[in-house]
C-alpha cells in the first residue's frame, strides 16, 4: 500500500472517530445528567464474571471496558509505534527531532503546570500525570475540519507527536500506576513474553498463536498489579512486521483489522463509559478547586508552553526545520490542541483516582472535560486563523 494512501486512511479513521467520541462524550454527559442517570450508573456498575475452572475475573462493567477493551487499544498503539519506528516516521533521527522536542515539553511542563496547583496536596499529586497525554483521534478529527486548509506536513507532525506521546504515557502507566505485585503472575507473563519473542523469532506469521497467548499474557499481567492494558502493547512489540517469503506482514494485518473497530468501536465506547459527568451539585468552586483547575491547566497552557516551546526551541537553534508549508501560527494551533487529552487523560484519571477509593474521583473528569474542551475550540480557531494568513500571503 502505498505510503500517502496509507496516511489517507489514517487521517480519515482518526477524523471520523475524534467526532464519534465528541458525541458520545455528549451523550454521556446528557443522560447521567437526565432523569436516566440510574440507568447509566447501572449499566457500568453491572458485574460480569468470567470463570474457568478455580481461574475468575469478577469485574463491573466499567473495569471490563477500562482493562479489558483499552488492552485493544493499546496494542494497536504498540503496533503503530513498531510501525512508526521500523519503517516510517520514527525510522530516522531527522525525522523524530522536532515531534519528539514538542512532545517532551508536551508531556514535561503540564505535569510540572499540575504540580504546582497541587503541590500541598500529597493525595492530589497522584495526578500529575493526567495532564500529559494528547487525545490523538480527537485532535486529528478537530484539524480535519478545516480540510486541505491545513498542511499534511502539520498533519504527520501532529500524528508523530501524538504517538511519541502515547509512548510516554505508556511507561508512565507501567511505573507510576502499578498496584500491589504478584510474584507467580508476573513469572507466568514473563513466560507468556519468552515465548512470543521465541514465536517471532522463529518466523512464526500466523496470527492465531499470538492472540492465544496475548490473551493468557492478558490475564496474567491483570493479576500480577501490573496495569492489564500493557499486555497489549507487549504483544504488539511481539508481532513481527516483516517476513521471509511472500506472506503479508502480521502486524500489519492486523493493525489494519483492529483500527476500524478500535477507531468506531472501543474508543467510543471508552469516552461513553467515562466521560459521564454529573453536573449536580457544580459550582464555580468545582472548576477552580486544585485538582480540576490544575488538569485543566495543565491540559491547555501546559501543552501549548511545552509543545510550541520545544518546537520554537528545536528550530532556532538548528537542528528541526517546521514542517513543510506551516506557519507558526500552525504549530501554536497544533501546541493547543495537544491539550485535548481526553481519553488517555480519562483513563490515566481513572488509575489516579479509582472510582469509589479516592475522595478525588470524578473531579479530574471536570478538569479533563473542561481544558479539552477549550482546547478544542481555541486549537481550531487559532489553526483556521493562520490558514487564512497563509492563503492571502500564498494568493
């Protein structure tokens, strides 16, 4: 396939789903703020049982769709980024400097923005990290609606950006937000892992004894208090890319089978389960109570600093050139809307303050909400606002 057609279908998957996740944000929002807030909250709370033999996982729908359908999401984000780094945008050197610059100050000064507001509150710290993450379907479907206006170039910047970021994040979760570790789940993963990499390195390219044991490594890693979702990305690094003989390649075969259902499917469904804010009982003091306002915060000035920061940094000094027919005024319009976190920065919320634990649960949601929101629309006015600058110079 060739490589723009390739980008083609990426955008307009990533497009289509950042507008999917707008409504069913929206429509969270609506009915857990309706007289049908009882059937929302019972549906997600509704307990699932899966069990074989003395083997049970007892989760409440919620925890099925944050642990279990997120561990697709986050192999297809694995398989992207091996992807990425073998054969395309992180492939070489010059190419990773000036997303990944802007993705370091993206992630480095929202958590230091975080930080600051929360520093007196050892409980509230926890969530230094939720302000980190960029929604990259949500972005890349805000940018979509300007259409050609806007350069592919900035396009591929922000896609890059975006998946160096969800790399970060990634480790993030594996170090920060781990529980209580199990010695016998984590040797039973370990082995689930030898053989994968025995698998690829034996030339396996059959899809089926992956997945048999990716699920096993599932299970296992979701017992030992390692987040369950990193057996996802785990098993995607596992996937060879190329092959000996003329068989197409299993990673992407399959990253290609999952993004639809990832993209319309468990994205959605993620933001639909999550993003159900009630707004009983909201004050002006919800918005401006150090945890949401330092999210917020974090999410909109913090990313703008960070990623136009690193960027203007990478370029004056030498060593990244902007992307091709952009603008500063792109890249500020691009550094805004990095600060859509949205559904990392929902599920990273979720580990941060578990629902039902933490007397913070449900306050990084307003803070989230709030700061993607007004990402979101400054991102896309400032974006629309150097396009049409750049047509009257161009014209």
């Amino acid at each position: 396939m060739p490589l723009r057609s390739t980008f083609t279908r990426f955008f307009q998957l990533e497009a289509a789903s950042g507008l999917l996740l707008i409504a069913a944000a929206a429509l969270a929002l609506i009915i857990n703020n309706s007289s049908l807030s009882w059937l929302y909250n019972g549906l997600l709370d509704t307990p699932v049982v899966a069990q074989i033999g003395a083997l049970k996982i007892a989760k409440p729908l919620l925890l099925w769709i944050n642990d279990g359908l997120m561990a697709m999401f986050f192999l297809l984000i694995g398989l992207e980024v091996k992807r990425e780094v073998l054969d395309g945008q992180l492939s070489k050197p010059s190419q990773i400097v000036l997303p990944g610059a802007a993705a370091i100050g993206g992630m480095v000064v929202p958590a230091l923005v975080y930080w600051f507001l929360n520093r007196d509150d050892p409980t509230a710290l926890g969530g230094w990290a939720i302000p980190m993450a960029t929604d990259i379907a949500f972005a890349l479907g805000v940018l979509a609606l300007l259409g050609k206006r806007v350069p592919v170039s900035l396009k591929l910047f922000l896609m890059t950006l975006a998946i160096i970021d969800d790399l970060g994040a990634i480790i993030v979760i594996a170090i920060f937000y781990s529980g209580t570790l199990s010695t016998l789940s984590l040797a039973l993963a370990g082995a689930c892992i030898i053989a994968l990499i025995a698998m690829n390195r034996l030339g396996v390219v059959k899809l089926g004894p992956y997945m048999i044991i990716g699920l096993i490594l599932w299970v296992c890693v979701l017992k030992s208090g390692v987040h369950a979702t990193l057996a996802g990305v785990t098993l995607a690094f596992c996937i060879p890319l190329r092959t000996k003989n003329a068989e197409s390649s299993p990673l992407l075969t399959l990253e290609h089978a999952l993004h639809p259902w990832v993209a319309y499917g468990i994205l959605p469904l993620f933001a639909f389960a999550n993003a159900g804010l009630s707004l009983s009982g909201v004050t002006v003091e919800s918005f401006t109570h150090h945890v949401p306002m330092g999210i917020a915060a974090g999410l909109l000035l913090g990313k703008t600093v960070g990623v136009f920061g690193l960027t203007w940094l990478a370029v004056k000094i030498g060593i990244a050139a902007l992307p091709q027919g952009a603008n500063w005024g792109h890249v500020l319009g691009v550094a805004i809307l990095c600060g859509i976190g949205f559904t990392m920065s929902l599920f990273v919320g979720s580990l941060a303050f578990e629902p039902g634990v933490s007397d913070y649960a449900g306050m990084d949601r307003m803070g989230i909400l709030t700061g993607s929101i007004l990402a979101a629309l400054i991102g896309y006015a400032v974006t629309a606002m150097a396009s049409r600058k750049s047509a009257v110079l161009q014209s």
